[in-house]
C-alpha cells in the first residue's frame, strides 16, 4: 500500500483520529501548565513581594504578635502560655495567641497579604532545641516599604507594652531568651534598706554608667580591667536583694539576665559568649553564687565532680569577670546568703567593686515600712516607734520578707500590728 492511502486510511479510522486529538490535547494542556509555571514565576519575580523571617530573627516574636492584631479574621491560632508569679506569691497566667502553623491572609495598607508560618520538620534551632520555623510574607507590588513599615509597628507594639516594664532574660544555648511578660517596673522606695545602702548602691551604678570616657581612659587603659563593674549583694534570705536589684533595673530602666551558673550545659565557652552578646542596657544577675562552687580548698571532689558535668568550672567563672569583651558598659550583680562560703579570689576587688551586707531589719527599715504604710497614723501619733519598740522585744533577727507578711495581714489595723509584733514570721 503506498503511503498516501496508508495515512488516509488512518485519518478514516476513528479509534485513532480520537487517539491523536487526545494526544493533541494533552500536549497542549502541558504547554499550557509549563507557560502558566512560567507566567507566575515571572509574576511572582517582578510583582510581587516575599519577605522571610526566621525564628531566630529579633522581630520574629514581634511579628507574630502582630499579625495576630491585623489579621482580625484569622480563625487559626496557636498559643503561648505563660505563668508569672507576683510579689505576693500568687501566679496568673496569660495566654498569648499567635497565628498558627498555616497560611494566612491579611490586609494592610490597601493590600492582601498572604502569611505562611512554616515550621521545618527535620531542622532544629540547636540553640534552642525548638522545631526551626519561618514566616514568609507575600503581598501584591514592589513597595519594600510596605514591609519595612509592618516591621516598624510590630517594634514599636512590642515596646509599648514593654513600656515602664522590667524585662527578663534568661540564657538559652547561647543566646539570651526574654521569659514572662514584662514586669511592671518596682519603684525602688518600695524596697527598703537600711539607711544609705540602696543611694550608695544606685549612685555607684549611675557614676558607672554616666562616665564611660572616664572608665575607659583610666580603668580600662591603665589598669587593663574591662569596663566593667561588680557588685555583690550578701546577707540572710528575705532582706531583698533580688527586689532591689529588680528595682534598681527598673530605676535605671535597664533589664535583667538571669544567669544560674549551676545550670548542665553552662560551659565556660558558653559563660564567655553570652556575656559578650548580653541585650544592651541590662544588668547581669548571677544568683545565690555559693551554691555553683564550694571553696576551693574545701572539697576538691566536688569541684571534679562539678566540672565533670558540662559546667563551668570556677576558672571559667574567673575568666569571664576578668575578661568581659564588651565595648558597652557591663554591670553585674551576684548575691549570696553565705559570703564566708565564697572563695576569696571571687570577691577580690577587681572583681567584685563594691559589696554591700542586706541583713535584718534595723530600727531605721521598720520605722521607715510603717510609715510608708500607714502615713496618716505615722505622722500624727508615736505609733512608728512603738512598732520598732514592739519588734525590738521579741530579741530575735526578723527579715524584711516576713515584716511585710505582717504588714500585709495587718493592712488596714495600724495599732493591731503594734499589739500582735509577735505573730511576726508564723503568718
Ligand atoms: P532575698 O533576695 O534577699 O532573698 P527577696 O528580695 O527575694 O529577698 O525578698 C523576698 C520578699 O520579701 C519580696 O516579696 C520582697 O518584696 C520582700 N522584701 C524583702 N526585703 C525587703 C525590703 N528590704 N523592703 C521591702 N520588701 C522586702
């Protein structure tokens, strides 16, 4: 059969003019699919905007917290739980929502955008042991400044609410994590010490911190320290040094890291690093600095022991005080209850500037607290001294913590509080 007939004799038969045209078809809706692919990588490429977040990026919180505000109508919500105990020992809790792992959609500035919260199933933050997670955002246009814009409210909302706020921080791997909400700041007259104490203390940290010119031409050029400075706090549990250091932060309007030294994992890398990348404008706490290390002399078991577990060891500690790289002011503050446990090369000056003893209530905070609490009575009547007087009779060392329990069950009976000094710390 020529050729000719052969295909026409195809053409004729229908199963295969069928075959051909699904064929046909099929190419074409491939064509269609790859120009299309195409169309929107061009579109995505030259119309419109992504812009990915990190977890580990500092606005990443931020813009969590708000999309959560913009996006009114997103139905799909995860949430954050935290606790927070307050001064007088009760805890609440608050519940953060933020946009769950998912895809979003807001609009802002005339324009929808698309959120797409991402979380990596196989990658960890290491630093954080937390599933590594992004936020991409997606809008309409070539207006960078719409993101910068966002990213500008969603820092400035998350300072409003820091606004007159102590933060926290805690470390985590090596960085420093903010824990809790912020804390309303604690005006440093509600903690009272003993006459002179809490003014030589702020005054000494303000000299610190106003004259780094100073600091640096002499302390740190002549006498090699780092510009640094050291305080220990030390005395019985309950005289309020943690209070006063909150107070003082919140005076200076500075924030806190927290630093507990007995902490597995803490190696003295690790001190070193996060001493130099500690928030600017914070106050380093190292709490109850005795229970970390025994004197060296006294148990060098322990301190094997201590060092066998991924801690930092005694040296490491030392190195840190020593050699804190940091052009910005640092200022530390260790407290203990037992000074006589701390190891002498610890608290050498140099190292710790400026000590100071938080005890028992003196005459001087019981008369000040009554007063303070009730002014009216305090003011006219000798009430105030006889309180003293009250407290003095029971010959026995009272802590401020346990003076406020009383004030706080005698809140509203002035002369009850004066006949009832006794029920001082059994309330
Ligand atoms: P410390 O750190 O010395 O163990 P804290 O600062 O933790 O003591 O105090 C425990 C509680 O007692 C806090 O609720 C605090 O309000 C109260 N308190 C302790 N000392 C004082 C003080 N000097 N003035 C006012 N309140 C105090």
């Amino acid at each position: 059969m020529p050729l000719a007939d052969f295909i026409s004799s195809l053409q004729d038969n229908p199963y295969f003019g069928a075959g051909f045209g699904l064929v046909g078809v099929g190419a074409g809706l491939a064509v269609l699919r790859k120009a299309s692919m195409f169309g929107m990588i061009l579109f995505r490429r030259h119309c419109m905007m992504t812009l990915e977040v990190p977890c580990r990026d500092k606005s990443y919180q931020w813009l969590l917290q708000w999309i959560t505000m913009n996006a009114r109508h997103t139905q799909h919500l995860s949430v954050e739980t935290t606790f927070k105990q307050h001064d007088t020992g009760k805890i609440s809790t608050s519940f953060d929502f933020v946009p769950s792992v998912g895809t979003h959609f807001f609009y802002y500035n005339k324009t929808w955008i698309r959120v797409e919260r991402n979380r990596e199933q196989h990658t960890l933050d290491l630093h954080m042991g937390v599933p590594w997670e992004t936020v991409t955002l997606t809008a309409l246009g070539r207006n960078k400044a719409l993101y910068f814009h966002m990213l500008d409210e969603a820092r400035k909302l998350a300072l409003k609410r820091e606004e007159g706020k102590t933060i926290m921080y805690t470390a985590m791997g090596s960085e420093w994590r903010q824990f809790g909400h912020p804390r309303k700041r604690r005006p440093i007259s509600s903690v009272i010490l003993h006459e002179g104490v809490a003014n030589r203390i702020l005054s000494d940290v303000r000299e610190f911190i106003n004259t780094p010119q100073w600091y640096s031409e002499r302390v740190v050029t002549f006498l090699g320290i780092p510009y640094r400075r050291g305080y220990l706090l030390f005395g019985p549990p309950g005289c309020g040094k943690s209070s006063f250091i909150t107070a003082l932060a919140g005076e200076l309007e500075y924030s806190i890291c927290i630093l507990n030294l007995s902490e597995r994992g803490l190696t003295d890398d690790r001190l070193q690093h996060l001493m130099s990348v500690a928030p600017q404008q914070s106050i380093i706490l190292l709490e109850d600095i005795d229970a970390a290390f025994v004197k060296r002399e006294e148990s060098a078991t322990t301190k094997v022991a201590y060092e066998g577990l991924n801690r930092v060891t005694f040296s490491g500690l030392l190195n840190m005080l020593d050699g804190v790289v940091s052009a910005e002011a640092r200022i530390l503050f260790m407290t203990t209850n037992y000074l006589e446990r701390l190891d002498a090369a610890l608290i050498r000056p140099g190292r710790v500037d400026v000590k100071e003893y938080i005890g028992h209530a003196t005459d001087y905070q019981l008369r000040l607290m009554y007063e303070r609490f009730y002014p009216e009575v305090a003011t006219s009547t000798n009430a105030a001294n006889d309180f003293v007087n009250a407290i003095k009779k029971l010959e026995k060392p009272v802590s401020m913590a346990e003076v406020q329990g009383l004030f706080m069950f005698y809140k509203n009976d002035p002369m009850g509080i004066i006949e009832n000094a006794e029920k001082i710390g059994t309330l």
